[in-house]
C-alpha cells in the first residue's frame, strides 16, 4: 500500500430509520418497540480476526435512531495494522426474543451443530495450509446467528453484506440500504 496519511479507520453506522411497525404492534397501539443491530466485520488482517457486534436499540414507530455526527462505531481496525478491504456484514431485525447480548448470543450460537461444522472446517484449515475453505467465516457466523435470532422469534427486516477496499488514497464510501421496514447509513472513516 502507499504511505497514507492515516492510522485509524473506522465503520459506523450515522442513523437508522425504522419505517414501520409489524401488526402485532399495532395492534396493541404500542408506539415503541426494540430493534437489534447485528454486525460481523472482517479485515483481511494476517489473524483472520474479525468483529462482531450484537445491539439492541428502542426506537418508535417512525422514528429515527441517530448517533450524532461522529456516528456508532461498528469496527476499529488494530493498532499500526491497516486492512486492505473491510467485509461487512450487518442486519436489523425487530426485536422479540430475550437475546440481549453478543455474549448471550454466541451462547446459543456455540449448541448448534452449524457452528460445530464451522469450527472444524477453520481448524483444519488452520492446521493444514493447503487445505482450502473457500468460506467467508464473518458470513458463517452471521447466518448462524441469524437462524438463532430467528429461532428466538425475531423478525428479519434487512440484511447486506458490503465491502470497502483500499485504493490509492485510502478509503471512502458510505453504505446506505433500505428495506420495506428500515433504513440504515454507515460510513468508513480514516483519520
């Protein structure tokens, strides 16, 4: 990579605009409800590491959950270690289930005999260098968790999956996605 001007890269999210509310809550004319906000970011970084973030969040039928002008920042890269691309991974779900943590999810996540197939393939593939996984772990781990959710009974609203790379001058973009029940804005910062 060039020499950049920056040490620091980061993804948040700057809003989320919930558009409407399912039938239950209207129904029961409640005018708030919770929405979680799942995320699994990947960075190419030689580790493999990657984040994950689980939030739940109130928010009003309508409503707008706005972070302000510096935004909620879903990934930090690791000091002194600038990635090459950022795989992000992210969804809204509506929130009815007891889940509250990332913590409590992964729980559930690490009973279910997806995540055990998963931990077998990346172990191998850690021991033998040959051996090919031709899998985005960051998007494993997040259809498994998902199903979890889902099992919880929370509603999907939106789910993307979206990539920055670095060019020559570094990196830019805004992500913004939208489905019938939400709207969400992330965007990378360097500095």
């Amino acid at each position: 990579m060039p020499n950049q001007m920056f040490t620091d890269v980061e993804l948040r999210i700057m809003s989320i605009h919930v558009k409407s509310m399912g039938l239950v809550d209207k129904l029961l004319s409640e005018s708030k409800f919770e929405i979680k906000v799942f995320s699994a970011v990947s960075d190419g970084v030689a580790d493999h590491a990657f984040n994950m973030e689980l939030n739940v969040m109130p928010v009003s039928e309508g409503g707008t959950i706005s972070f302000g002008p510096a935004g909620y920042t879903i990934y930090r890269n690791r000091a002194g270690q600038i990635p090459r691309f950022l795989d992000a991974h992210i969804a809204v779900l509506e929130d009815d289930s007891d889940i509250r943590s990332t913590a409590k999810l992964m729980a559930q996540v690490r009973k279910t005999t997806a995540f055990g197939e998963l931990t077998r393939t990346v172990a191998a593939a850690a021991a033998n260098p040959l051996y090919a996984v031709g899998m985005n772990v960051a998007e494993s781990l997040m259809d498994i968790s998902i199903d979890v959710l889902k099992e919880n009974k929370d509603d999907l609203w939106l789910r993307r999956f979206f990539s920055f790379n670095y060019n020559i001058e570094g990196y830019e973009g805004i992500a913004e996605f939208e489905s019938d029940e939400v709207k969400i804005t992330l965007q990378l910062f360097t500095g």
